[in-house]
C-alpha cells in the first residue's frame, strides 16, 4: 500500500514554528517511504478564520519547498459528504438530536449522558455521537499505548453544532477516510481527538489510519507555539535557519556546509536521513535556543 499522508492546518492565522515542525515531519515521513503527501485547508468554522490565512498558509509551504501532492483541498466544500454522513449515523441509530447546551453539560462535570436525552430534530439542536462505557486503546507509533473510555471524558460528542456547522471530529476523520490516507502524523495535542475519530469511523464502517502524534513545540513557559497565543509567522526570508531549526526538534544535524543552504538542498538531506530521527517520549518539546526570537 503506497503511505499517503497529510497536513491539514486551520486558516486561524499564518503558519508559526510549530506548525512547520508538524509540516516538515508528515512531509519527510511521506517523502523518505515514496509516498504522497496532500495538504487539506480545514476552513470548517468561519467565526474562527481569518480573512486571507489560506492563502498565506499555502505560500508559506511553497516558500518552504513543502511541495504536496494533487490539489489543495478545502473544507468547506465538503458540506454534502459531512450531511451524507451524519444522516448515515443518525439512521442507524449511533447518533442522536439533542438540546443540551455547554452549561447543562458542566452540570454533568461535562460527561454527556448520552441518547437518553434525545429529542426530536429541530432547528436548535446539535446532533450528538454515542460512544460507549468501556476502554478503548490504539498503538501510537511515537506516544505507545493509548487507552481512554469516551463516556468518562465527555460522554457524546458534537458532529453537527446547533448553528448547523459541522464539528471537527467529524470532518477530520471523514476527510481521512475519503482522501484514503494511510498515515496520520500531527501533534501531541490533538491526542485527545484520535480515540474519538476512530470511533466515528468504526460506527461508519470505515477504516482508520495509522496514527503518531509528535511533541508539540513550547516556548520558555511551558506553552504550546499556537496561533491562538499570537506566536510569530514563519518568515520565508529565514526558512533555512527555520528549517534546520525544525530538523533539530527531530534530532537530525545538516552537516556544517548546509548552513544557510536553500529549502531544496535541506529538504533533499532531510529525505535521506529521516529514518534516523529520534522524537523525544511526551506531548512537549523545548523551542530550540537558536529561536528565542520565535517566542
């Protein structure tokens, strides 16, 4: 089977260090097995993008020399796949309407009671997604044995919101399963969603991917690189200062003469000696000293 994976960021802002340590991995793990790599703009929540970051998020991959197999793909021109779906889970009864909201639920000490406060469709209510009171693990090829009982951390998960939008878990994984990717490769905070996307596409009858979450990068507190925290854009004028950054988080050392060298060369010495990084155990890892300036 030829390894197919991806990178799918959220148009929420530029891409920051963090997310091109995520890019380069899931790249030279897709490069270095001759396998295809796609990229997915995962502009499902229009309150949360900003005007213009997809387009920036795709210059700065191309400016990188992150080059992606086929055409992007969006999101939001998904809709009828997401609907398909959720009507599939409603119909054989692995989903249910329900009118609970965010402050009911913190109630519960946020575990979802589950179909037993179904209603009725209607124009106000989020469809919900059973999940059933028992562990549940997988094997991540970085983090080992993860085990969870999704009824116990938050019970019933959101596929369709109440305002219509379609939630995360359910994109993400549907996205996976129809682009036939093999191979997902991201970072340790999106632990928490990989039991809850295997889930789903089990109910659907789909198969799952194989799954490494890699630690994510901090800076000095303790606190993840995010766009949310206002961490600085990649700037294309520094990529391979930010490149060979990156390929230290994964524990490979360009030799001396690549100091300075364009995206292509660092990229091409990245293929060949990818198999001999080794990702640090845990969901953190320091900001590389060299980067103060990332902070």
């Amino acid at each position: 089977m030829t390894y197919r994976g991806r990178f799918a960021p959220t148009p929420s802002g530029p891409l920051h260090f963090g997310s091109l340590v995520a890019a380069l991995a899931s790249w030279l793990e897709a490069r270095s097995r001759e396998g295809e790599w796609l990229v997915r703009i995962d502009d499902l929540d229009p309150p949360r993008e900003v005007p213009g970051a997809a387009d920036t998020i795709v210059r700065q991959l191309e400016a990188f020399g992150l080059v992606w197999d086929g055409a992007v793909r969006y999101q939001s021109q998904r809709s009828a796949a997401y609907e398909a779906a959720v009507e599939s889970l409603l119909a054989d009864g692995h989903a249910f309407h329900c009118r609970m909201t965010r402050k009911q639920l913190a109630a519960l000490d946020h575990c979802h009671p589950g179909s037993q406060v179904a209603v009725p469709a209607g124009d106000d209510t989020a469809v919900r997604l059973q999940v059933p009171d028992r562990e549940r693990c997988y094997q991540d090829a970085i983090q080992g044995t993860l085990c969870n009982n999704l009824h116990r951390d938050g019970g019933a998960f959101v596929i369709r919101r109440r305002d219509g939008l379609f939630g995360y878990q359910l994109a993400c994984a549907l996205d996976d399963a129809d682009d036939g990717i093999t191979h997902v490769l991201r970072g340790a905070d999106l632990l928490d969603s990989t039991l809850r996307q295997r889930w789903l596409l089990e109910c659907l009858g789909r198969p799952a991917p194989a799954y490494a979450h890699l630690p994510v990068v901090a800076d000095g507190r303790d606190l993840k690189l995010s766009k949310s925290a206002n961490s600085k854009a990649l700037d294309p004028a520094h990529a391979s200062q930010l490149l060979t950054a990156a390929l230290h988080c994964m524990g490979l050392q360009p030799p001396t003469e690549l100091q300075g060298a364009p995206p292509t060369a660092l990229l091409e010495w990245g293929t060949t000696h990818y198999p001999e990084h080794r990702w640090p155990p845990g969901r953190q890892q320091p900001l590389p000293d060299e980067l103060n300036v990332q902070r």
